[in-house]
C-alpha cells in the first residue's frame, strides 16, 4: 500500500507531459534540445504549473539523474540574502560532469525577497552565469527589479482553463477509481479556479470520505479545510455580529496562523464585491489601507483588524437602516 | 483633612508590624553583617503578595538600626541613564549626615522583561559592586524577568507570607484604640478574615466602615462585600468602560496593579461586550487601535514619552465612545481571553513548522504553503481515512505526535499507525 498526496503523485515529469501552458511548454522544450537555457522568471499565479514546468526542464536536460544538477530553494524560507548566497556559492562551484556545463538553482517565491535582497541577487546572479542559471519562480514579475528582469527570459503562466482542469482531474479520478459526479467537477472548479494544486488537493480530500464526489462533498470537505475564511468573516461583521467575527479572526491568526496582511489583501479583494453602495466601498477601502499601513508599522494584527471588523459592523448596521 | 489610615498608622517599630517575624529576623540579621565589611549577598530580595508588609517592615528596621532609607520606585530604573545615577548612590556606603544606607527598589514587578531590556542586567550589575545593602521588592519572585536573582549565593531571598487572621485583628484593634473608636471584637474578626493576609487592604476596609464613628458593629461591616483580589481589575474596568470624564477613566492606570500591556488586554477584551451601538463600538475599537498603534511606535523607538498617548487612547478614547450605549443586562468582565490562546498555540505553531518543513522535502512547496495550501486538505484526510492517512504518514515521515495533531485527536492517530503497521 502507497500513498502520496496525489498533487506530488500526477506532477509531470517531463515537459511533454504537461497538460497545460503550451506555448511555454514549446519554448522550454527547445531549450532542452538545444541543451542552453538562459536565467528565467516563470510569473503566475498558484497552482498554474510554474515549479512543474522549471523541474520537468531539469529533468529533459539531464535526464534522471536531474536531481543532482538541481537545486530548490525558497525565499520564504531562507532566513536572508546571505544564505541564498552561500548556498548558491557551494553549489555553483563544482562543476557538473555531464555535457551540459551548468546546473539549475530554482528559487521560488522571489518576489518576497526585499529590493537589497534582489540587488545582492543580482551580482550571484552575474558571477555565476558560466555555472548556474537561474530559475526565479514568483506571483508577480513587477515586484522582481528591473536589472533582474532585463537578464531573464520572462514567462508567464495563467490559470488554467476550466477544460485543461476538467481533464486532468477526470484522469486522476479514473486511475485512482473514485467516483467523481459532473457537479462535483463543476464544484471544484468554482472553488478552486484554475489553481491545479488547490484543485487536486480538494479531490483528494473528497475522496478519502470514501463516496461519491458531488457538490455537496466538495464544499463541506472545503469548508472543513478553510478556516480562514475571510468572507464568512466580512458576513458576520456585516450582520453587525462583531463578538463573533472578532472569534474568527482570532482563530484565523493563533489558530491557523494566517498573516495579518494576507488577511487584509483578501479583506480589500472581497469589498469591491459586497453589495454595498458604490461610495461606501471606497468610504471602508480608506479604513483597510490606514489598516494595512498601521500593519506595516509593527501594530497588533488583531487589534487593527477588529478595529476594521467594528467599523464594518457600523456599516452594515447603518445600511439596514438602524 | 483625608489621611491614609495606612499612613497615619504605619507600625513605627518592628514589634508593631503584623507577622513574618521570622522574615523580619533574618532581614535584620543580614543587615547587621554589614558592620562587619561587605556580605558575600550583596542584595536582599523580599517577595510576597501585597498588603503584607515588605515595606513596612523594612522602613521599622531601618529606623531601628538607624540607617538611612533611599527609596527607588520602577519609574526610576526604567532606563539605563536613571540606573546610572544611583550607582552612585550604591558606591558610598555612608550618606552625607553619616548616616549607613540601604537602597531599596520598591515595585520591581513594574520593571518588565521586555521592555526595560537593560535594566535588570544593569540593577545586578550595580549589586556587584555596591557598598551598602540593597534590597529588592517584588510581589513575583517566580517571574521570569527575576531569574537571575534565584542564584542563593548572590542574593538572600526572603519570602514574606500572609499574616493570620489572628494577628491582623491586633493590628486593627490597635488603630481603632488609636482613633478612640469602640469596635466589637466580631466586627474586627469579620474585617481580618475577609482581607485574606492582605494588611492594607484591611486597614483602608476599616477606615471606609469606621471613620468618623465612634461605634463599629458587627451589623456595619457584614455588608462588606467578600474582597476579592479581581475586584481591583473590575472597578479599573469600570472606570474605562463607563468614566464620564476622561479623567475618571484615566485614573485606572494608577489603580490598576497590572502593567499596561495587560490593562490593555483586559480592556481590548472587554470592549465589545460593552457597548452595543454599532458606531460607538467601532469609535471604542478605533481609539484601541490607535493606542495599540502607539506601542508599536513605543517598541520601535524605545521613545516611553509616547506611552501618555497610548494611555490617553486606551482610557479616555474608550470611555468617550460611549453615548447611548447600554449593556443589555449585567455582563461579567472577562480575562484576556487571547492570553490564554496564545501560550496553547505556540506548541501548536511549532509542532505546524515540523510538519511544513516535512511537507516542503517531498511536494517543492514553501513551508508557508505547505501550512496553508496542503496540510489543511491533508488533516481532512487523516479525519476521514484511515488507510490514505497511512500511507502519508509513511511516505512523509511523520511521528506519533504530528500524526496526533493532524487526526486532531489521539484515538484517530492510533486508529491511523495501527493500520500502518
């Protein structure tokens, strides 16, 4: 008996298994035939095949023994620039034995990493070039500076289209023999949008219940696994309930250990769709931004937040007319 | 003219002071062994609930061994330079009317960890090379910030415990001779078993029940209400809730005998439970916000100046949002309720990084998303399938506790490596 999370599972190992983003699939894999890739910057939303695309390249250009000509890093994780470039220094170094002349440092989540960061990036960048080639993997490409930028060959991955998803989940469902209904499909989709990750997780969860998968499976197991659920809040707040909205944040930031400025960036989505007055919206995206600066100066994230969750109760209260 | 009952009839002599006869011994024997060239404990430490007697006892000894008292308060150590002028202090053993000295530094509790980074590294400091006896006071000994003052050999620590009810009724009988006023023995009993040990709130008890009488009876003090230590946050809270005047509400933060950090937890819980207009709420929430924003601008700069504000916000703001709002009904105030969530979830937060670190090796996913886009499908999973939940456990390694806490619960988790192995 084995098993993985399936994401892992059906990740493509190769560039001529991937199901989606074809036009970069087809630049990547004249890459690896003519056995030279420049720096790259795959830029994407979640979920969209960008870490896939970088390790099936590695895999097509050095084939299974890919894992020793490839290093993974993550900004997010690495605790400074300085060690970003010690590894890439010892890892740069020696040379590979093979034919192709550089290995391939994958540092994903660049866009986290502050402008000196990047700066400093910049010159291991350079120094380097003979040895490693660089793959920057990132949300955005407009928060990676410009000099980094004007050095790599910039892709950009969108979400994938409701039929690409549809195909792939159909083919896991089949080899994994779960009984996946239309609505349950459907329900994925509105849930997850186009992120692949988020998508096949679902799946995996609807499945261990051990039934039919139908819409209904799909929003229960994803409402089990989403507590931080920034709309549900924002409802509750409204509903001038704000004891208990204070609840869910309180849980969302110990419990679940969100950030307070991830909680804020989907606050600020999540108000220009409330069916509120036009005027009130820009009135409260004031309060969210004073909000999102204070965060920034080093204040309490929950304090600051149920500051803004009371405000929200006043307005929903004021527009029931009370 | 109003004078303090606990003033006016402070005991002068150490036989007057209620209790902890034993302490008081000790403390004066070590203040002796100074005649005889520097102690190898340099400093003494007092601890014990308040209202016992610490001070008092001390300021009995110091008259009795003829020693000059100088007396520090938390706000005069806070920074490194007020350190520094009593160092000076400290390196004399003789005051300028020859009198010998002890310095005392009352309210250490006032001193915190965080905060006052360098202070409790600088008071030692000064012990080291002090001339005359120090002595520290603190309700707290087993507070952190206090640790490096449990080293026996440096320091001499005296705890001073509750007095009986017994003696605290002497102490009461004695003032109300004092004051020319007759009390029944059963009035004074009611008064000393209510104060729990705690003299001085015993003494302010009978002064608020006896004062300008000439008779206290039973029938007078058994109204008084059971003195719990809590009612002091309580009538804090009452103040910043419903204080009329910005005045009233700000005197909390002389009353309160929490440090600001933790009055404004109590009054950043409480708030919401308070005030049921949704407008007023949100004015109350704002003016914490705005407090809190100052203390963000406090622990950046070390600029303490700036704690006025906070403490106008947090006080006065809150209290002044008020206008229509009413509680429905009676509402208990409440501990901090996020205090208590946050020491449980740091285990938890810990235990989070292990199993997003194990998540990291084998899906090529941060540890922030592994925390946020997978483990919360996977505890799904370990919920609901035994056989799945298996086989993730061998495939990412986890032990027996990440596999307790992603089941959420230990039967589940036992249900799971049964089926594993």
């Amino acid at each position: 008996m084995s098993f993985e999370m399936w994401a892992e599972k059906y990740r493509p190992k190769s560039l001529s298994q991937m199901v989606n983003q074809k036009d970069i699939v087809e630049r990547l894999e004249s890459f690896a035939k003519s056995r030279n890739v420049p720096h790259c910057i795959f830029a994407g939303p979640p979920g969209t095949g960008k870490t896939t695309a970088a390790l099936c390249l590695a895999h097509d250009l050095y084939g299974e023994v890919y894992r020793e000509n490839l290093m993974e890093l993550n900004a997010s994780d690495e605790r400074g620039i300085n060690v970003v470039r010690e590894t890439v220094k010892t890892f740069a170094r020696i040379r590979t034995l093979g034919e192709i002349p550089f290995k391939i440092l994958i540092l994903d989540e660049a866009d986290n990493m502050t402008g000196d960061a990047q700066q400093a990036l910049r010159r291991t960048m350079e120094r380097y070039t003979e040895t490693c080639r660089f793959i920057l993997i990132a949300n955005y490409s407009g928060k990676i500076i410009e000099p980094i930028q004007s050095r790599c060959a910039p892709f950009r991955f969108t979400y994938l289209p409701r039929e690409e998803q549809d195909v792939h989940l159909k083919y896991i469902a089949e080899n994994e023999k779960v009984d996946l209904a239309k609505d349950g499909l459907d329900a994925i989709y509105v849930v997850c949008g186009g992120d692949l990750r988020r998508s096949i997780n679902s799946l995996q969860a609807a499945a261990s219940l051990g039934k039919p998968i139908t819409s209904e499976i799909v929003y229960s197991v994803v409402g089990r696994a989403n507590p931080a659920d920034v709309h549900a809040m924002i409802k509750i707040a409204m509903d001038s309930n704000f004891i208990e909205a204070r609840k869910r944040l309180r849980e969302m930031i110990l419990k679940y250990g969100v950030a307070g400025s991830d909680i804020i960036k989907q606050i600020h989505g999540e108000l220009f769709r409330l069916d509120i007055p036009e005027n009130w919206k820009v009135k409260l995206a004031e309060i969210v931004g004073d909000v999102d600066f204070r965060l920034a100066e080093g204040a309490d994230e929950e304090v600051q937040l149920s500051a803004l969750l009371a405000r929200l109760a006043e307005a929903g209260y004021e527009l029931k007319g009370g | 003219m109003y004078t303090a009952w606990t003033t006016k009839h402070k005991p002068k002599t150490v036989a007057e002071v209620v209790g902890n006869s034993e302490a008081i011994s000790t403390l004066e024997k070590w203040l002796r062994s100074w005649e005889r060239g520097i102690p190898r404990q340099q400093a003494a430490f007092l601890h014990g609930p308040p209202g016992v007697g610490k001070t008092v006892a001390l300021e009995a000894l110091a008259r009795k061994l003829v020693m000059e008292l100088i007396e520090k308060n938390a706000s005069d150590y806070r920074t490194q330079e007020k350190i520094s002028q009593f160092a000076g202090l400290a390196s004399q053993y003789r005051g300028f009317f020859g009198k010998k000295r002890i310095i005392l530094l009352d309210e250490m509790d006032g001193v915190y960890g965080n905060v006052d980074r360098g202070a409790i590294p600088a008071i030692t400091k000064i012990i080291k090379n002090t001339r005359c006896p120090i002595i520290l006071i603190a309700n707290d000994f087993w507070d952190k910030k206090f640790v490096s003052f449990r080293d026996k050999k440096k320091y001499l620590i005296i705890e001073f415990k509750k007095p009986p009810a017994s003696q605290v009724l002497k102490h009461l009988a004695r003032i109300c001779a004092e004051e020319d006023i007759f009390a029944e023995e059963e009035a004074l009993k009611f008064i000393a078993q209510r104060s729990e040990g705690d003299v001085r709130s015993a003494v302010n008890d009978l002064q608020a029940l006896a004062q300008g009488k000439k008779k206290l009876t039973y029938d007078d003090v058994s109204w008084l209400a059971y003195r719990d230590r809590k009612d002091v946050i309580f009538s804090v809270m009452r103040l910043v809730l419903y204080g009329k005047t910005c005045e009233t509400a700000k005197q909390a933060v002389d009353l309160a005998d929490v440090d600001l950090d933790m009055l404004f937890e109590w009054i950043y819980e409480n708030t919401p439970h308070h005030f049921n207009v949704p407008s007023e709420l949100a004015k109350a929430m704002e003016a914490l916000a705005t407090a809190d924003l100052y203390r963000a601008r406090i622990r950046k700069t070390n600029n303490w100046k700036l704690m006025r504000y906070a403490i106008d916000f947090m006080t006065a703001g809150v209290a002044m949002a008020r206008d229509k709002s009413k509680p429905s009904g009676w509402v208990p105030f409440r501990f901090p309720q996020r205090i208590k969530t946050l020491s449980t979830s740091r285990a938890e937060r810990g235990m989070k990084a292990e199993i997003g670190k194990k998540i990291k090796r084998r899906m090529h996913v941060s540890v922030a998303q592994a925390q946020k886009d997978v483990l919360p499908y996977m505890k799904v999973i370990f919920e609901s399938n035994l056989q799945m939940a298996a086989g993730l456990t061998k495939w990412l390694c986890f032990d027996e506790e990440e596999v307790n806490y992603i089941a959420g619960g230990k039967r589940q988790a036992k249900a799971i490596l049964k089926v594993m192995n």
